[in-house]
C-alpha cells in the first residue's frame, strides 16, 4: 500500500515541477524563434598542415638523407651506393636499413624513376 502511494506521488512530483523545471537543451521558450548557431572562424591553428616536400632516394644529397630521422651518417652512404631505386621499399629488401628506420622515414622519401 505504501508503495503503491509512494510512486503516485513520485508521478505527480514529476508532472508538477516539469512545467516549472528548465527546459531540455535544444528546446526553445514558446513565441521566440530560435536564432541561428553562430558562425565561428577556424582558428589558423585549425588549418591543416602543408605536406612536407618528400625526398628522393635516387637524387637527393647525403647530407639531406642525414636529416631524415633514424639515418645517420652510415646509412646515407649505404642509400648513395644503393643507388638507383625502383621503389623506396628496396631500401628494406635490399637490406640497405631495417625495417623499423624504413618505418620512421617511408612518409617522407620518395624514389623516382628518371
């Protein structure tokens, strides 16, 4: 019985406060239009970055090759007496640096074929 009276009351607790409770979000006041979402301008920070220019195996300097992250000085010689390359992944097949270098460096070069 008690229960019975505790959820009628709990019910009309609810229906009383809802028409006084904030309204949910999205819901506009009744007689006033809902204005449009402002406009907001991508901040430069929310610009996408330029691509980086991507190096090639078959021409580029042994000092360029050094900056490339995870090839030294040994590596850039061995990718200068590699050469030419068909394809950037011989780099790993030739054994010419391993696999995980080839990983930090594959975005970034590029072989072309003259």
């Amino acid at each position: 019985m008690t229960r019975g009276l505790f959820s009628i009351a709990a019910v009309a607790l609810l229906l009383f406060v809802q028409p006084f409770g904030a309204r949910a979000e999205g819901q506009a006041k009744p007689g006033v239009k809902p204005s449009a979402a402002p406009k907001t301008e991508a901040s430069p920070a929310a610009k996408p970055e330029a691509k980086p220019e991507l190096l090639d195996l078959n021409s580029a300097k042994q000092e360029a090759l050094e900056k490339l992250p995870g090839i030294g000085e040994a590596y850039a010689s061995a990718i200068v007496k590699g050469r030419p390359y068909r394809g950037k992944d011989e780099l790993v097949r030739r054994k010419i640096i391993p696999l995980a270098t080839y990983a930090k460096i594959k975005d970034l070069v590029i072989a072309k074929q003259d």
